[in-house]
C-alpha cells in the first residue's frame, strides 16, 4: 500500500470529520451486540418457566422487555450506522473532489511535451476511473474496514469471555481464511493493475475515433475501426474476465468456511451442553448469533481486499503523472506587467520528442508596438518563434528578453496574460459562439463582443445563424468552417486586449479579400501593440514593419517589404509568384 501513502494529507485534512466517523462506527457495532447477548436470556427465561423456577407472567414480562431492549438497540445501531455512512463516505467524495483538482491543476502545469508523449484517452481515464478506485478506498473501504475490525475486536473477546473452548472451535477457519486472503491479494493487484491499463487504451481509442470521425467516414473505415475496438474490447473483457476470476474465489471460500464455523458451534456447543460444560442452550444460539454477525465482516475482507489492490494499482498510475516535473517553471511569483519589447539572442531550440532543431542561433529585435511577419516554408520553424514568445517551451541555448529582462526572471502568468495568441488550428470549445469570444474575456459587454467580431469579418456569419451569438458549437468548433473558426479565435484575441498578438498563420482558410479587411482592422486595433505575424501569403507581411525570412531554422532575409522586394531572394520570388497567381 506504499502507493496509498499519497493520500494520507487527505485522510490529515479531514481528520476531525473521520475520527468522527470512526466514533459513531464503534457505537454503532456496540449497540448491536445487545442483541445475541438478550436473545441468549431470552431463551434463559425459556429454561427457567420451563423448570417451574419463574411463572408465566413473570417469564411474558421479562420477555416483553427484551424484546423492546433487542428493538431500541436495533433501531440506534441503524440510526449509527447511517450516520456512519454520512460521515464517512462524504468524506470520501471531498477526498476524491480534491484528488481530481490536484490531477488537473497538475496537467495544466505540465509542457507540451507532456501531451505530445501521453494520449487523450489516458489522461481521461486516469483524472476519473483512477481516482474513482481510489476514492473507493478512502470510503467504502475504509469504513466497512473499521466496521470489521470493531466488531473482531468486541465479538472475539466476548466469545472467550463466554465460553473459551467454543470461542477457539468457532474461529479456527478464520486463520485458513488469512492466508488464502494473503495469497489470492497478491494475484489480484498484478491483474488489477492490467485492467487499468487496458480501459486507458479503449478510453484512448474511443476519443480519438470520435474526434477523427470524419476522417473515418470519408475513408469509409468504420467497418476497420468496430473491428479493432470489437478486438480491443474482447482482450479487455478478458483481461476483466480474470480479475473477476480470481474474485469469484472469495465469497464460495467465505461462505464455506463460514459454514464449518457454524458445525462447530452446533457440534462443539452440543456436546459442551449435554456434558454440562454449558449451562444454557442459549449460549449456542448467542454464538451462532455471533457467528452470523462475523460471516459479512469476514465476507467483506475479500473485496476489501480487491478495492485496496485497484486502489493501490490506480494510485500509482496517478503518482507516475504527479511525480513529473514540470519542464517549464514559474519561479517569480510577483506579478511583471509587460510593454512588448522581445528579443531573441543566439537562441538555438531542439524539441524533446522528435530530436528536430528548429531553430539555430538566431537574433533579432522587436521594438514595442511594431509589426513584425515571419515567413517560410513548412517547418522553417516560425511557429516555434511564437511558442517560445509564449513560453510554451524554454530555449536549448541563447535567450529570449522581454523588455530586456530574461523570460525565465519574469511571472509566466503574467506573461501569457499579456499575449493574445491565435493558433492555425484554431480551437473552439462547445459552447455558444459568444462564450468562444469572451474567454479573452469573462466580463466583456455584448457591445464589446459585436465589436471585435465586426473587425474580424465574422459578424456578418454569426449573424446568419438561427441562434446568433447564443448558437452552441459542436465538438473543437466543427459548426463552423475553417475560416469561421480562425475568424473567431481571431475576435477572441482582439477581445483581450493583450500587449503582444501571436498570430499563427491565421488567415489561411479565408480568402484575399476577406485577408485584406482582416489586416486592416487588425493594423488599427493593433496600434502601439507589439504583432508577429506568421504567414505563407506575402500579402499579410507586406504592411509589417519588419520581415523575417526562415529557411530550416536559420533568418535567411530580414528588412522590410520595399528593401526585400529590391533584393534577389526567397521573397522576391515568392512575391512575384504569388503576384502572378493573384493576376491569373
């Protein structure tokens, strides 16, 4: 349980509230002890009126008494344990609510990096079926764990109190039980940990089935696709099948080994009471009794077992994500307004996963407020030119300023906080249009919305839809078109405010003249906001107060659009191409 470890901070935070729990389990288990222990004198009165030694009245009346003794404990041991059950098991779900939130907030410190080496589907299942064995560890089990060990700890004892001899017939089984217990756990973990892993592999293949369903339509795959997920869900169904397996041994061996208990009690008891060893047969009837109230305790201890070695096996996986180190840190904590100057020194950046270099020794400068495009072909690496701006990832070599202070000295929020970044892929969430566009900003106006829409040419289209601004997207947006999607990431961004924009090619899905409106309005609202644009059309790099021309990783030309149409190079001839292309 070396795993479980994690989540004692929990079990500290909600102490009070446990051992609170912990008490009223203990009161509930002694109120019904009464009950074995009244129903033996009750069958005492039976042998006293049936010996001439009490009347019939007197035996009627000591009988209505504990009877309503038997009753009134019975209904306060209830009330105890549903007070058990309501202390215990919500504390429970506080455990599990603040284990999900660590997860989470977790995830959203990790790199990119991160998700580039983890699937959806995974981090699914670990942030809810994972936590939901644990949480079942730290209610169900925990408290049916302390319901066992209380009544063990009052039954045992009363047991040899009453009759020794008995008492050690009727528990003899018990030890067997310890050991099978001790050996089937062990096959149990191992087999729990499988099935975890194989519900991460279908969460993972589902989600990515669904979000690439159109592409599994337009290739006509489905028929391929139900196929593996009918085969990964055979090898799951086994993987289940045994696990269940090894769980079904338990309540047959519980139930038998029960069962000798109860022979024992009979046999062993009987022959105690006719050698006058025991004076009352009510002493064999307290013990089966006894031995009733034991079978679920020792029942339970079987899939107490199993819920502790899923638990064990889902904590784990979750302390393998937990115990990642983000990659980039936040080490200055007081906020750090930014004005917008950026500066690039002999920066050379290589990603982790793929080994790439995309970027080798390169150097420029940004001056606050200016406009800057960066152009290349595919994989030149301007985009990473905006994720290091961002700090979405930290430099292999050199150094990245942002008004002449190094990036790693200043607070990430606040840097983030101050950039407005459009991606090419634009995301969208499923939510309504208008909820897209305000979280650049949560308290923002519906004038203020309509405003930024108009100047990313989008109002027009919103406009167009039944529900307008309240139309709820579908899943990453895919109600609208690719142009649609940019166009309101880009209203999002303008939304912000932001003293950086980071627009990544941005405007590729719409056309020249819809472009041309775009970049005008963004030159206005852009005004005394430091811009880069990335782009393959020269036409949104043209009105840039600077160009950067990337070939693999390096700056091959930088000027502006007049100096560089001067000069032989790849932005003349791509210039002139596409002057041509736009003419035909």
């Amino acid at each position: 349980m070396k795993e479980l470890k994690y989540i004692n901070k929990y079990f500290k935070k909600y102490a009070v509230q446990l051992l609170l729990g912990i008490f009223i389990t203990i009161v509930a288990r002694v109120f019904s002890l009464v009950t074995p222990s009244y129903v033996k004198k009750s069958i005492e009165v039976l042998e006293r009126y049936g010996g001439d030694l009490i009347s019939k009245s007197e035996a009627k009346e000591i009988l209505l008494q504990h009877i309503l003794i038997i009753i009134g404990t019975a209904l306060l041991a209830a009330l105890f344990t549903f007070l058990m059950r309501q202390t215990i098991i919500k504390v429970s779900r506080f455990i599990e609510y603040d284990l999900k939130n660590e997860v989470f907030d977790h995830y959203q410190l990790l790199s990119l990096n991160f998700y580039k080496k983890n699937r959806t589907g995974d981090l699914m299942n670990r942030i809810s079926e994972d936590v939901s064995e644990v949480r079942n560890y730290a209610g169900p089990a925990l408290m049916y764990g302390i319901n066992t060990i209380t009544l063990f700890a009052t039954i045992v004892p009363l047991m040899f109190m009453t009759a020794p001899k008995l008492a050690v017939y009727t528990l003899l089984p018990l030890p067997i039980l310890s050991v099978l217990i001790y050996k089937i756990s062990k096959v149990i973990h191992k087999r729990s940990t499988i099935v975890q892993q194989y519900l991460s592999k279908l969460s993972t293949f589902t989600q990515e089935s669904f979000s690439g369903i159109s592409v599994i339509k337009a290739y006509s795959l489905e028929n391929k696709i139900n196929n593996e997920l009918t085969d990964l869900a055979i090898e799951g169904k086994n993987k289940s099948m045994d696990l269940a397996k090894v769980n079904a041994w338990f309540f047959p061996l519980m139930v038998l080994l029960i069962g000798i208990s109860t022979i024992f009690v009979i046999y062993i008891g009987g022959q105690q009471y006719i050698n006058g060893e025991i004076t009352s047969i009510g002493v064999i009837l307290e013990f089966v009794i006894y031995v009733n109230m034991l079978t679920w305790p020792v029942a339970v201890i079987g899939w107490l077992t199993s819920i502790v070695q899923r638990a064990e096996a889902s904590q784990k996986r979750i302390n393998e994500f937990l115990s990642i180190t983000p990659s980039i840190k936040n080490d200055v904590l007081e906020d750090t307004p930014l004005n917008g100057k950026i500066e690039f020194r002999n920066v050379t950046f290589t990603y982790e996963d793929t080994e790439i270099t995309a970027l080798k020794n390169i150097s420029f400068t940004i001056e606050k407020g200016d406009t800057v495009a960066i152009i290349g072909k595919t994989g030149s690496g301007k985009s990473t030119i905006l994720d290091l701006v961002a700090r979405l990832y930290d430099v292999s070599s050199g150094e990245i300023l942002l008004d002449d202070v190094p990036i790693k000295k200043l607070n990430l929020n606040s840097i983030r906080t101050e950039i407005g970044a459009v991606p090419q892929d634009a995301f969208l969430f499923s939510d309504t249009i208008k909820s897209n566009i305000k979280f650049g900003k949560e308290n923002a106006t519906d004038e203020e919305i309509i405003a930024v829409a108009k100047k990313a040419v989008v109002h027009k289209n919103i406009m167009g839809f039944n529900k307008k601004y309240d139309t709820i997207l579908g899943e990453r947006g895919i109600t609208l078109s690719g142009g649609q999607k940019q166009r309101v990431s880009i209203a999002r961004a303008l939304l912000k405010d932001p003293k950086i924009y980071l627009f990544d090619d941005c405007l590729s899905a719409v056309d020249t003249e819809t472009e041309e409106k775009i970049l005008n309005n963004l030159k206005n609202a852009s005004k005394d906001k430091t811009t880069l644009i990335v782009s393959h059309r020269v036409s949104s790099a043209k009105n840039a107060d600077k160009i950067i021309i990337l070939k693999e990783g390096e700056i091959l030309q930088i000027g502006t659009h007049n100096s560089l149409i001067e000069i032989d190079g790849y932005y003349k001839d791509l210039y002139h191409a596409q002057l041509i292309d736009k003419e035909n």
